[in-house]
C-alpha cells in the first residue's frame, strides 16, 4: 500500500509561495539522508540536511549542508561572526522548529531563524529536502529553494 503524502506545514508554505516539487513518503529509519538516498536511489550529496544549530548567544539558526557532508562549526561560526556554533538539543531544535528532529524542514518552521546554506547546494539543480514529517522528503528546483528561503550562502562543509 503506497503511503499518503502529508499536509505539512512546509507543504503549506510551498504551495503558498507557488512552488513546484514532488513529494516522496520514504520508510523513516535511523539513518537519514543516507536512508533515504538508499531507498529511492538518488545521490545522497542532493539530499540536504537541515540543521538547528545555535551560536556562543544560544540563538538559533539553520543550516542546510549535503547530505554527504558535516558542517564543520568552527567554519561556520567564523563566517557569521560567532564565537563558536553547536547543534542543539534534540528537544531544543524541535522548540524552535515545530518539527521533530529527522523531520525537520527549513520551509515554515515555528520561530523565525536566520538560514546559512553550503554555498555548493546552489550549483545543484535539483535538491532533495525534508517536507515536515519523518518519512517524507520533497524535491524543488535550487532556485526555488534560494527563492523562497533566501540563506546565506557559506563555506562550511567538511567530508
């Protein structure tokens, strides 16, 4: 039985902004973008991870990095005038997001967030990105993504 593409928040927030994308209900497992690349067998260097990490002030920020990639911290915090830049708590990140950590998405999180993305994922096409809900990942042009997002782009990737 094929699964049942959820109404998100993000959902909501793409249609609004009239964004085209495809939605695609995955198997959620421990793994994440690797699982999902696994399961529908695309690159996983398209399938972006979103990120809720805070600064040296314990603000919150997203960050949008490969899936294939770490964000190094240290790059991260030097390119937004920061101390230093940490992931937060799993139940802080859903606090700020109103997603649930491995379910989280950049479009029309619960608190305002300023979004950084690796400078890379814009030569991408295409990207892969979470839809709101565990087990469902949209895909949209880049160019919508940077439309409707507008992040800053930075270099902080690391393999």
């Amino acid at each position: 039985m094929a699964k049942r593409e959820p109404v998100t928040q993000a959902v909501r927030v793409l249609r609004a902004a009239g964004v085209a994308f495809d939605g695609y209900p995955y198997d959620y497992q421990q793994g994440g973008t690797a699982e999902f690349a696994t399961q529908l067998g695309v690159d996983e260097h398209t399938v972006i991870k979103t990120l809720i990490l805070e600064d040296d002030a314990r603000k919150p920020l997203i960050m949008l990095m490969h899936g294939d990639r770490e964000v190094a911290t240290g790059l991260l915090a030097k390119a937004i005038n920061a101390k230093r830049v940490q992931p937060c708590a799993p139940e802080v990140a859903d606090k700020h997001s109103g997603y649930q950590v491995g379910g989280t998405s950049p479009f029309g999180t619960r608190h305002t967030m300023p979004v950084y993305c690796e400078r890379s994922i814009a030569d991408l096409p295409t990207v892969y990105i979470n839809g709101g809900k565990r087990g469902y990942i949209v895909q949209l042009a880049t160019t919508e993504l940077m439309r409707v997002l507008t992040p800053t782009l930075v270099d902080a990737a690391r393999p």
